[in-house]
C-alpha cells in the first residue's frame, strides 16, 4: 500500500513510447506546478507497455520525489492504460491528462472550482486547437456532429486528454464501460478514441453533472494522433457504444 494519508487529487498521465517527450521536461513541469499548491495530491505515470526508455525515465524520476509513482502496464492503448492509473487512484478529485502537456496542467484551476459548486465530472474543452491541422479540425467538427446526433452527447469537445471527476464518479464510471475496459488489447500506439465517448454516455447516463471547461491546447509536433485511423476508430467506437446502450449492457 503506497497511499496512507488523505488525497485531494490524483493525476493520472498515461504514456506509450513518450520517451522524447519526457526528455524535454514534461514531468518536471507538472511536477512543479505541483508542489506549488496548497492541496495535497499525488502523480500516477501510468506506462502501456512501451517500447522505449519511457518507463525507465520515469521511474528514475520517481525515485528522487515524493508522491510520483509509476505503473507498468501491458499495452493496451490509452483507454486501458487511464483506466489502470484510475482505478488504482486515491484523490478525492481525479484528472487524466496527457503526457506531452498539450493540455498544461495549470488548466487545473479552470476545473477544480466546479467540483465545489456540485459537479462530478469536468472535461476540458480545447479553444481554437491552436496549431492544429486543418484536417484536424475539420474531422474534429463532424465527428462532434456525428457524437450529437447518435449519442446526444451535447459537448463541443469529447477527446479532450483533459477530463477530471470527482472519486465516487471515477470508480462507478470506469466500472461499468464495457467496450474499453481494463483487459483491452491494443496494437501500436492506439488512442482508442472512442473511449471519451463511452466514459462521457456513462456518466450522462447515470445522472452525473458533467461541467464542460474552455482549456488551453497547444498542437505538439510528433502526437500520436492519426487523424484518419482515429476517425475511423472513433465512429466504430461510437456505434458500439449506441448498440450497447440498446442492449441494456450498461445497466442504466
């Protein structure tokens, strides 16, 4: 047991192959932002299986700081791999964010004030994708269209890497998603984009209140973000979710 006193909030980075990207001092910013707060937190680097030296920096980073711990997960894309680093989680209030910081966390000032005026899950909203590729964002419009239309999801933004919720929110939600659960298998450096769908349906579904954020976002060279596969995959994992929801598989 690594967790004795109380948490106010985890935050949960998970990584497949970001070995680059921890070379330019991603972990070091959040982890000074960090300690700079009043609150009481810990950091749970959550690695998928990767390739590279990733967990091998981070864990050599862990070992010099307090509140860092690092989880060596088999790679299953990012929705097995947050799903790990959540469930083993203690914070009163849990983010995942991603590893490239595209997302900086100090956003996290813009979430923390909804969890007090009741919310139990808060999602980050990228303004204006700066940087972004057109394609991106032209992709990114219709596939909010598509998710209102199917799911009557009415976000402006599902696949933000920026979403926090409340303890009792996270176990109950990441218990019941059926389609990208913890035993998933992924090949490659796999998104599963529709993950965010099928944790947003859940949560709607269970009568959750979800606030939706306005966030910094800044477009870094190098994501594994494939603008097509990951459309693709989106849709089919926005189909699954639909039939699912028809089938009564998520027992609400």
């Amino acid at each position: 047991m690594i967790h004795m006193n109380k948490i106010f909030l985890s935050v949960v980075i998970p990584a497949f192959n970001e070995a680059y990207n921890l070379r330019t001092g991603v972990l070091d910013s959040v982890y000074d932002y960090l300690t700079r707060q009043k609150y009481s937190w810990e950091i749970i680097f959550v690695d998928d299986g990767s390739t590279d030296n990733t967990a091998k920096i981070a864990e050599e980073f862990a070992q010099l700081r307090k509140n860092f711990f690092v989880l060596k997960e088999p790679h299953r894309g990012k929705a097995g791999t947050v799903i790990a680093g959540v469930l083993k989680s203690k914070g009163e209030i849990i983010l995942f964010t991603d590893t490239d910081q595209a997302t900086p966390i100090d956003q996290i000032t813009k979430v923390l004030p909804k969890f007090e005026n009741d919310y139990n899950v808060v999602i980050g909203s990228r303004r204006g994708r700066e940087g972004a590729p057109l394609i991106r964002k032209v992709m990114a419009w219709g596939f909010s269209f598509l998710i209102l239309m199917i799911l009557r999801l009415p976000f402006k933004d599902t696949q933000c890497g920026f979403k926090a919720f409340s303890k009792d929110a996270a176990k109950e939600i990441f218990s019941r998603l059926k389609i990208f659960d913890s035993k998933n298998k992924s090949v490659g450096a796999s998104v599963t984009a529709g993950f965010d769908l099928e944790i947003l349906y859940v949560a709607r579904k269970l009568g959750y209140k979800i606030a939706e954020v306005p966030v910094d976002w800044h477009h870094k060279e190098g994501t594994k973000v494939d603008p097509i596969k990951d459309s693709i995959e989106g849709f089919r994992g926005l189909l699954m979710v639909r039939l699912n929801a028809l089938q009564g598989k998520y027992g609400v």
